[in-house]
C-alpha cells in the first residue's frame, strides 16, 4: 500500500472518562487512525435519523482507516467509558 501523509496529530486522553465529541474531520483524505494504551469505543454516527450508529471496539495497537465519503456521511466519536 502506498500512502502519502500530508499531516499528522496525536490525542491524549487521560483516562476513560474523557469524552471525544462527535464530529466531523476537515481533511477530506483519507483518514488513519491508530489506537495506543486503554480500549475504548469509536462510534460513527449516520446522518440519516433512521440508520444505525456503527461502534467499533479499538484496542491498544488497532487501526482504522475511512474514506471522505464516510467522513461525509458520519460523525465520529468517543463516549465515556470510566471502566
């Protein structure tokens, strides 16, 4: 796979209880994610009212990758999860 990075940045969460708001990125790439430390729920949130959210457990050391269209067709999240 040949990929070319035209930026990068981190978040730290602290802990569980930090939340990630639901949102949308203005990148309009391709998004990579990788996921360090305490498993936590990324959730994309559909436009459409009737759809289903799409959760996805991320573990320490997991990626993910979505298209712009998936970045235009949801918003993505993190809820509290103190556990």
């Amino acid at each position: 796979v040949k990929v070319r990075v035209v930026g990068a940045f981190a978040n730290l969460y602290e802990n569980g209880s930090i939340p990630l708001p639901a949102h949308r990125d203005q990148y309009k790439k391709w998004i990579i994610g990788l996921s360090f430390g305490g498993t936590r729920t990324l959730e994309f949130v559909p436009d459409d009212p009737h759809a289903a959210m799409v959760p996805f457990l991320m573990e320490s050391g997991d990626v993910f990758i979505f298209a712009p269209d998936v970045n235009n067709r949801y918003m993505h999240r993190m809820q509290e999860e103190p556990d």
